[in-house]
C-alpha cells in the first residue's frame, strides 16, 4: 500500500529540516548551502522547493515552529496550576527546559543573530511570538489583579531578553551548566516577581 | 618640535582604532581585512603590528575601552546622586545614553556574536567586565540594607541582557527609537527595582 499523500509530505519536509539543522550544526549555517542540503536528504532539487524557498525560508519555518513548541509547552503547564505566582516562575522553568532539550535548534538561534537583515527577519518573527505571547500572559495577571499595572512590554523583552542570554553562556560559551542556566532564569524572575505581584 | 613619542603613540593607535571601526560598520566585521585597515590607516604593516596582534586583538581592545567608558560614566554619575533606589534606574538610563552617543561601537557589539570563538571571547571579556561592575553596584546596596539580599548574579546578567536586547532592537533592527530604547530600559528596571529594594 503506498504512503498517503499527506504522510508523505509530512515525512519529506521534516526530512529535509532535520539535514539543515545537521548541516548548520556541523559546518554553522553561512557555510551550508541548499544544495548541501538537498544532497544529504536524498531527494532531487525539486523535492526541496516543492517545500522551501530558499535556505533563509528552512531557518525561518524551523523557528516558527520552535517558538511554537515552546508556546505550546508553557500553554500546557497552565493547564496544571492556577496561581499566578508559581505560573511566572515555573514557565520559564519550563521555557527553558524545552531550549534546553532543543540544543540544536537552541545553538541555531543563539548563533545566527545580527549578521544579514534576512536572518535578523526570522529571528525577530520568532523573538515577537514569544513576546507576544508573554505580553498576553503578563497582561492576564494584571487583568485578573494578581499583578501591578505596569508597562507590559519592557517586561517582556527583558524576560526573553534574560532567556536568550543565558542561553547564550550556556550553549555557545559553555561558561555555565544547564542547571546553573535553569537555575540563574529562576532565581532572576523570583525578585522580578515581587515587583510585578501586586501586594494591596 | 616633533611629537612627543608617546603622544605620537597614542595618536597612531587611535588612528588604526578608528579606521577599523569605520570598515567594520561599512563591510562588516567579518568582511574587513587586516591589510585594508592599513590602507585606510595610511601607516605601514609594520605600525599596526605595533599596536595589535590581528583584527580580533582590535575588537577586543575598542571592546575593552567601551567597557571602561561605559564604567565611567556610570561611575562619574554616582558621585552625583546618593539614592539608591534613583542610582539603580537612572544608572541605566546613563549606560544606554553612553550605548547611543556610540553608534558605531554599539553596531559592532550588537553585530560580532556567535559565529566564532574567538570573537565570543572578546564579547565575553566585554560583557564580564560590564556584569562584575553591575555585581559589585547591587552588592553594595544589599550591603547598605537598602537592597533584598538576593542572588545576585542573576539580576545582573538579566539587566545586561534587557540593555542588550533592546540596544539590538534599536541599533540592528531599526524597529524601536533611540527614545523608546532608553524608556523600555528604565521602565523594566523600575519594576525590578521594586522587587529588589528592601521594603522592611
């Protein structure tokens, strides 16, 4: 019986994703070209642009989904406990475990930042997700009265902001562990709590 | 009169500092060769070889003596205002106008990360000499009792990442204004200033 359609499909692209990440892991990702990629999936040329196009397009589609799964973890989480408190604390717990067990996707983001404007594109459709979605979540406590009525975007981009730099030490400068990491956004975000939690 | 030798010294070091700074920002870091930051100087191979090992001995030096001017002038503030409390937010306002009057150095800063090792290591000269100052400020404010004695590791290396992050968004990204770069900065750290002062 063949492949479904869909299936196959499914199977190809993501075929295709796991060689890039390979390939930008092993040589980083100026010195990969579609071609190298093409040529470690197995599939002809057409293959690769019947789904991308071109090698900014892969980069940009596996960090869309990476913020994704990182909105989708936290998400979860939510659905396990209700104070406010404990929820601002334990998602980047949870953020940053998912970084954490992403280390390649993790190493791709944390290297490629600054050097083309194509690439500073794709990162900042990643970066505004989160935020957005940290924005929506910091603004649900002020709504609900758990938090101050502070300015909510400053606190945002600092918390990504604190997560993209420590993920920074870990995985590229190797100058902490990753429980230290875990550790270091924790600890950060319980004094940062207690300017945000409103005490009346 | 000839120049005095180490006025000269000085004016030729500065010269080659300033020339590769200018390359940098115009073809980029990693597009700027040793040889045509001499061209540009106008000197011979053999002065620059006087003052520098190689264009990452370059980095790290305008890296350095960034960190130092940026130490300054927090430093010089402090001896202006004696709140703690005003000192920890407007120190922060004093680091990113030292950021913005530096256009070019902040480009390069925001631009060289991740993409060798080398490079990260003068980032991260940079970067510890900048967190070791902010370490030391919060110390001595938990010392004078108007400070929460928290870890403190943590709260630093999260307000050089905000002062980073949205020096990045500013400088690279041209998506927020200098104004804006500055208010996020301040904004942030009031709402940490509030859960790290001391309220008992």
């Amino acid at each position: 019986m063949p492949i479904p359609k869909l299936r196959q499909n499914k199977e190809r692209r993501q075929r295709l994703t796991e060689c890039a990440i390979d390939l930008f892991i092993e040589k980083g990702y100026f010195n990969t070209s579609v071609r190298e990629i093409i040529v470690k999936s197995g599939f002809g040329t057409g293959t690769f642009y019947n789904y991308f196009i071109d090698k900014e397009d892969i980069l940009k589609a596996l960090l869309e989904e990476f913020a994704e799964q990182i909105i989708s973890g936290v998400s979860t989480y939510y659905t396990t406990e209700k104070d406010l408190y404990k929820r601002f604390i334990e998602t980047k717990r949870v953020t940053m475990e998912i970084f954490a067990q992403n280390e390649k996707l993790s190493e791709i983001y944390s290297r490629v930042a600054g050097t083309s404007q194509t690439i500073d594109n794709c990162l900042k459709q990643f970066e505004d997700k989160l935020i957005d979605f940290y924005i929506r979540n910091i603004e649900y406590g002020i709504n609900k009265g758990a938090f101050n009525n502070v300015s909510v975007p400053p606190i945002a981009h600092a918390i990504l902001a604190v997560e993209k730099f420590l993920l920074f030490k870990w995985i590229v400068l190797k100058d902490i562990t990753k429980e230290e990491m875990v550790a270091m956004v924790i600890s950060f975000h319980e004094t940062l709590a207690k300017g945000l939690i409103n005490n009346k």
